[in-house]
C-alpha cells in the first residue's frame, strides 16, 4: 500500500545523502526523521525530528520506528541484529545491508546472483595472503571484509614480497584479495525497485577516482560503456531481484575488455548518482522514496545533452564563492563542519 504525502520516513544515518534524501522528501511533502549518534547530522537540520542515539540502542530504535511510517537507511555499516526491531518497516530489508557488510559474503552473493566479479580468495591470515598472491598472480589489492569506504582498508600487493606489509596496513583483519582488474574505465548502474518487482535504471555514469575517493561522475559514459548496457542493468536487475531489494540500488562496475565485471554494491543511493537532481527527470533521491513509500518509479532519463558531477573534497569547498558565481553551475553544500582532508564537503553538477 503507498504512504500518502504527510507520512514519516525515517533514516538510519545523518550525513550527506540523507540530507539529500531529506530534501527530496519534503518537495513532494513527507516528513523525515534521522536516527544517528552523532551531535549536530548534517541531514538532521532539513528533517522534522531528529533522534540522537546509538545504531546498536535497541530502545532508542522501538521509539524511533514506531514514530515512522517507513525507515530506510543512508549508511550501510549498521549493525544488522538491533535493526530486527524495525520489522518490515525497513526497506530495504536486512538482508541487502547484510550482503552489502561484508567483501566476502558479497562477492559469492553477486557469484551466485549470476555477475561477473575478478577472482578473489578470502583471507584470513599473512599465509592466506601469500597464497591468493600464489594463485591470483600479481598485483592484487587486499581489502578489509568490514567497514570498508572510500579506498580506506585496502592495500596493494606489486611484488610477492610485498605481502607482510600489505598485511599489516588493513590492520591483520579478515579480508578479501582481488586480482587486479586491467580496466579500461569504471561505472555505476543506479537502479531502482519495488515491492512488486519493477526497476528502472539511470544511465549509466562514468566515474573517475583518484586515491579510492570519486572525483567526477559524468552522463552519458561515453559509446563504450554504453555498449555493456544491457548486460550492465540486467547484472544489476538480477542482484536486485535476488536480493528482494526495495528502494535504490548501486552496482558499481569495471568495464574492461571482456565486458562489465562487478567491483561491488552499495544498498542505497550513491554518490555516482548526485547527477541526477539537476540531470534526471527524477533525482536517485525521490526515486529511493517513490521506491520505499509503494508509489511509481519516476522518469529516469537524462534532461540534457550531459551532466557532469564534480565532488568538492576537502578544502577544495573554499571555490564555493567561485562555483556560485559560474552559470550553469549547480552547487550543493553540505554544511559538514570541519573540512578535513579527503571529507566529502559538497558537489558541484554542470549540465550542458
Ligand atoms: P572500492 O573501495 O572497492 O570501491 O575501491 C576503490 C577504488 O580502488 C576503485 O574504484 C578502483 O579505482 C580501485 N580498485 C578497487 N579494486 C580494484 C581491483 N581489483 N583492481 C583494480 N582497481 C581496483
């Protein structure tokens, strides 16, 4: 049954994109309620109430959901077992966050989905390390199975004897050891779905990283990832559907030679699909909650020729004054305080 205008969504995490998913809310008239630990959540000042507790404050969370109509989350790195108190007021449900948790369990879940992901072996120890370099070949990058973001917890190996010190970077945790993927480019499929089963996709994005952070996100991907399309969205379709994921999905991709191969999934809307709030008919934002609330899935295609995400890193916001002034420039801030080094302080979108 769909959740009339007026109803609450709740939102586990209080950073950026529930910020966003705020103000996407309230254009269409619901209100949001954050949950998160921390004092001041950039989402929590755009959002009606604001709860201020601990993901794992069983408690806390009755309240919180018994206060919502809906509860979905912005933040993956949520403890699973707590969240049981929500019921199906959770979408998406447990089990997306549970996959999308854990490098290990993800990478069967998409093997088993049907994607293509670059082989890899678990790791649980400097021997298991030195024996995925044995059978993988040279370089592989070691990644933390856990609390995982933005290039952090990983570690490349180049050279056999590299190994110890890989190791002992990601902090002797379990981890995963990729092959190193000779990519051409990387992209993302921003997908949305219903309870019924209905999806839609965005374009697909191109994205630039540097340093394992993005830095650009650019619409269309250019004719050769567009060429990997279909397989691209029906992968991800395919992950959705097995999941039973309702709301937004993102399927990260490498596009190499021999077609898309799956990097990995975030349960949520993603940064790769900022874009869309000038360059979408519909932004990944409202489509997230057209998705959740049991409402149609909006227009997903592109309002331009192109549009081009830039992400604002750092003290890289201190060109807020210049980017205003720039026609045709669309700029987000999101009022996170300090400006640390490698801190997602804002993005700016340029349609053309
Ligand atoms: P991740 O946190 O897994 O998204 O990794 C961050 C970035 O590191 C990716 O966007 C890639 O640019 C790079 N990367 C990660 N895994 C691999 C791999 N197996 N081979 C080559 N590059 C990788």
């Amino acid at each position: 049954m769909a959740l009339a205008p007026g109803s609450t969504i709740g939102i586990l995490g209080g950073g950026q994109l529930g910020r966003m998913m705020a103000l996407a809310a309230a254009r269409i008239g619901y209100e949001c309620h954050i949950f998160d630990p921390h004092e001041r959540p950039c989402a929590a000042e755009v959002s009606a109430h604001f709860t201020r507790a601990k993901f794992d404050d069983e408690q806390a969370l009755r309240r919180f959901g018994a206060g919502c109509d809906v509860v979905t989350y912005e933040f993956e790195n949520l403890p699973v077992e707590p969240l049981r108190v929500l019921g199906d007021r959770l979408k998406p449900g447990l089990k997306s966050l549970a996959v999308a948790q854990d490098r290990g369990d993800e990478k069967s879940f998409l093997e088993d989905a049907g994607a293509k992901v670059t082989p890899w072996r678990a790791v649980a120890s400097l021997e298991d390390a030195q024996a995925a370099v044995a059978e993988l070949g040279l370089p592989v990058v070691l990644k933390t199975r856990r609390y995982g973001y933005d290039g952090k917890g990983q570690a490349w190996i180049r050279d056999a004897g590299d190994a110890q010190e890989a190791w002992d970077a990601i902090g002797r945790e379990p981890a995963v050891a990729e092959a190193g993927v000779n990519f051409d480019a990387e992209f993302s499929v921003v997908i949305a779905r219903t309870a019924d089963g209905t999806s839609r996709a965005f374009p697909l994005t191109r994205n630039h990283h540097e340093g394992g952070i993005l830095r650009t996100s650019t619409v269309p991907a250019g004719p050769a990832i567009d060429a990997m399309a279909d397989r691209a969205i029906a992968a991800a379709r395919a992950i959705a559907d097995s999941l039973g994921h309702v709301g937004v999905l993102t399927v990260e991709y490498f596009a190499t030679a021999d077609g898309p191969l799956v990097n990995e999934i975030a349960p949520r809307v993603h940064n790769s699909g900022h874009w869309t709030i000038e360059g979408a008919h519909t932004s990944q934002f409202e489509q997230h909650l057209r998705a959740i609330l049991g409402l149609a899935l909006g227009d997903a295609s592109l309002v331009a020729g192109s549009a081009v995400m830039e992400n604002l890193i750092g003290s890289e916001i201190d060109r807020w004054a210049d980017i205003l002034a720039e026609p045709g420039a669309d700029l987000h801030l999101y009022n996170k305080g300090e400006a640390r080094p490698g801190r997602k302080m804002g993005h700016v979108t340029r349609l053309s």
